[in-house]
C-alpha cells in the first residue's frame, strides 16, 4: 500500500509506472486469449493435445511474470 505524500515524483517515475501498467495490461490480454484459446480446444475435443498443454504452460507462465511485477511495483512505491 502507497503513502500518500504531497511530492508525486518525477516525471520519470510517473513515466515508468504508466509503461509499467500498459506492460502488465498487455500481459493480462494475452492470458485472457490463451484461457479462452484453452478453453475451446478443452470443449471441442475430449483428449488434450501437446499444443494446448504448451498453452496452459504459457499462461501459468505469465501469471507468475504478473505477479512478480506487480510485487516489484508494490515495492517501490511502499518505499
């Protein structure tokens, strides 16, 4: 959690954040695709192929990035 302070930073910081959020906004659009992806190879065949497991491989993946950023940004800004 941020505390609020009169100085909002830079406007490098300012900078950063923004690129930082669109980063992490792009990130969540793709997870969203590769679920969805997932999904309907799921509902349009019983068995799981190599492909879509690669898939859900990848979006674990990304969770992970995302969350780690969103610690990493949370740690700045606490500071």
């Amino acid at each position: 959690m941020r505390i609020q302070t009169e100085d909002p930073g830079s406007a490098a910081d300012r900078e950063r954040e923004t690129r930082a959020i669109g980063m992490l906004t792009r990130t969540i659009e793709k997870l969203t695709e590769l679920q969805s992806q997932s999904d309907d190879t799921k509902t349009s065949s019983a068995k799981v192929s190599s492909g879509s497991h690669s898939d859900e491989d990848e979006a674990v993946r990304l969770r992970l990035e995302i969350a780690e950023r969103i610690l990493r940004l949370r740690e700045r800004n606490i500071s």
